[in-house]
C-alpha cells in the first residue's frame, strides 16, 4: 500500500506498489472537482432561474446527452484533443509551478499531454454535465412559492438564487458533487493509461 515500486518483469520478484496510483487518482479526482463544481453550480443556476425556458431545454438536453458519453471517449478526445492542446499550458506550469504535485514531472511526457493536470481537466470535462445534469434538476424542485415570496419581498434575482435556491438545493449540489467523484476515481487511472 505505502511502496511505490512496481515490478513486473521478474517472476520471482513481483512488486505492486500501488502509492503512486492512488496519489494520482486522489489529486487527479481533486483537481477534477476544484474545475467542474464552480462551472457546474454556476450553469445550472443560470439554465433554472435565469435563462428563458427556450434557451434553456436544448441546453439542458445536450448536457444530459454529454453525461451519456462513454469515459473512453473522453480519455481518447483527451488524448488526441485536449491533450495536445494542453502541453504549452502544461509545460509552463511544469516549469514554474513544479513545486505543487499537479504539475510535477511525472513518469510520462508533459508534451505527450499525459500529466496529473491534463487528466484533471479531462476529467472535469467529464464530470460537468453530471453534476450540472443532477443540480439542475434539484434547483428546479425549488418550491415555486418560496421564490415568488421572496420576489414578492422585494428580492433581487441573486437573493432569491441565495436565499431560496440555494439553501434548498445545495445538499443535492453536494450529493451530485460526490456522484461525479465517484465516476471520477472509477475512471482515473484508465484515462492516465489512456494518456500515456
């Protein structure tokens, strides 16, 4: 559990060290969630209690499309897409921002795109429409009285959003949070090999 050697040529010396595996699913899964929880409460606040219901059915209809995608589609679009991308990005963290586990050199080209950063945003890319998917339909619960009291009181979009929805939905933003972390570290170390 604590070693970080992992040898598997020799037979007569197996050796599964698994530290290295599980610091990078924690900080890869972590990262993944610093991105996509900020942008994910933020979108669906705005397609329930901002954007015109016009607007915002195809939106919600396309997110709930993307959370149906495959994690190996992702890992492969990351890995051709994202990655490539990325590596300018990548490399001048690893230069100047070494010092955080992140964007520490690793066992696998920075270029290639195969990096603790690199897979994080893969991830939340993947992790976005599933918390966004489940939050939106917990802010739109929101009872409908309570938000027209509080209109009625005199408050602005953004209290109401603060007062009303946010207190109501914000253990389901929590429970929709760890349902992406959980595909999250289910899926990590295949997009790291996947990646490198």
């Amino acid at each position: 559990l604590f070693s970080r050697t992992w040898q598997a040529s020799d037979p007569a010396n197996l050796a599964f060290g698994v530290l290295d595996l599980l610091s990078i699913t924690v900080f890869s899964s972590v990262f993944a969630l610093l991105i996509a929880m900020p942008v994910s409460l933020g979108i669906a606040l705005f397609l329930t209690q901002y954007a015109p219901r016009r607007l915002a059915s195809p939106f919600a209809y396309v997110i709930d499309l993307l959370a149906a995608v495959p994690s190996i589609i992702y890992g492969l679009w990351g890995l051709q897409v994202l990655g490539p991308a990325l590596a300018p990005v990548a490399e001048w963290l690893n230069q100047n921002v070494s010092w955080l586990a992140v964007f520490d050199t690793g066992n696998v080209s920075v270029t290639g795109g195969g990096t603790i950063f690199t897979a994080g945003v893969v991830l939340a890319v993947m992790l976005l429409p599933i918390i966004t998917g489940v939050s939106r339909e917990i802010f739109d619960r929101t009872p409908r009285m309570h938000i027209e009291g509080a209109l009625a009181l005199g408050a602005t979009k953004w209290e109401v959003v603060r007062t009303t929805v946010w207190p109501f939905g914000k253990s389901g933003f929590i429970n929709a949070s760890m349902l992406g972390l959980g595909r999250a570290l289910g899926e990590t170390i295949a997009v790291m090999i996947i990646l490198s």
